[in-house]
C-alpha cells in the first residue's frame, strides 16, 4: 500500500492510492492544490477575477467603429481599442455579432468585456478563435536564457513571486510558473520526471 501526505493545504492528512503491483508502472495521483474541505477557493482565478468599472473604450464608437452585424471583420478595430486600453481598464464589445478572421493580441491587464450572451466572436471556419498576449520566440526550451528561478512568494495564494533575474520577463509577455513533480512521489516505468505542474500568467 502506498500512502502520500498532501503538501500546501492548511491541514495535512494522508492518502491511500490503493495497492502498486512492481509488475506495473501505475503511479499514485497527488494533489497539493486542494482546497479547504466544503469550498470552491481553488476555482477561478487566484485572488478573485478583477473587479473593473473605468471603460476606456467601447468597440463600436469612434475611433475603432467595430462592425457588430458580422459582415465584415471585427479584428483590427478590437485590437486598436485594446491597445489605446490603460492597464486596470475595460474594452467594452457590446451586444452584436463581430467577425473574428484573425488574431486578438493582449499585451497588458486590462478586461475585454462583452454583453453576456448577447455578445458573439464569429470566427471564420478555419480560423481559432486566439487571444493571447506575447510569445518569446525562439521557445523557452531552445533558449535556457529564459529560465530563472523563482526565490520568494511561491505559497498558496500568493499574487506575486520573486525570481532570481527578471530580464527577460517584460509587461504584456506570458511568464509560465512551472512546478516540477518530486521524483519521490510521481515516478515512470524507467525512473524520468513525465510531467510537471504549470500556470501561464500575463504580466
């Protein structure tokens, strides 16, 4: 039988993964983001989706005079309307039906808001609906000059960590947190690390 301690919750109890035969290479499942028995607080977004009220732009008025009918492409005056957006505001697209043929970029923190249902991104067959914010390019894994460590912060629910060296890390880019498994708990067949726990983030 195995038994693992689950590690980050406020209290600590053991698991029971059930009988691991050597002929197998079955791994036990832990966890150690659960939340609080009998609530929700590792749902959503860590410390409460932003609650912004300043709108800086509505995508339908001047300047960006986006079209909501979806006869012809919304992108371009979305994009210009996020990127004039202060950071902490709102990019409102109100009610309507907006072609999306390309991609929408979200380089700072800023809320793209809609009218609920009323609001739909008609994206054109054989285009993905994309928003993102920046890439580096070439990737991280071909680049070791993007990996730092991360020396403070990293507790349960925490909204900001300390890094070693913060130059590559620049506002609007996408930092990934990467949580690499303890080998003494998760394991393969032929002793490797198989995965890791990570969390993208907008800076």
């Amino acid at each position: 039988m195995f038994t693992g301690v689950l590690f980050g919750a406020s209290s600590v109890r053991a698991i029971n993964a059930g009988s691991v035969s050597p002929s197998t290479s079955r791994s036990p499942h832990i966890r150690d983001r659960l939340p609080l028995p009998g609530t929700w607080e590792s749902a959503g977004v860590e410390g409460g989706i932003p609650r912004r009220t300043t709108i800086c732009a509505n995508v339908t008025e001047a300047p960006y005079n986006a079209n909501n009918t979806g006869a012809v492409s919304a992108v371009s005056a979305i994009q210009r309307a996020i990127d004039s957006c202060p950071s902490g505001q709102v990019v409102y697209v109100p009610a309507g039906k907006y072609k999306i043929d390309n991609r929408i970029e979200i380089r700072k923190s800023i809320t793209l808001r809609g009218a609920g249902p009323s609001t739909i991104l008609q994206v054109v067959t054989g285009n993905p609906l994309l928003i993102q914010g920046e890439v580096p390019w070439p990737p991280p894994r071909n680049n070791p000059g993007y990996f730092t460590s991360v020396t403070g912060g990293a507790t349960r629910g925490s909204r900001t960590v300390t890094v070693a060296n913060a130059a590559s890390i620049a506002i609007g880019t996408i930092v990934m947190v990467d949580e690499e498994d303890d080998p003494a708990l998760v394991w393969s067949r032929t002793g490797e690390l198989y995965r890791s726990r990570a969390s993208m983030h907008i800076v």
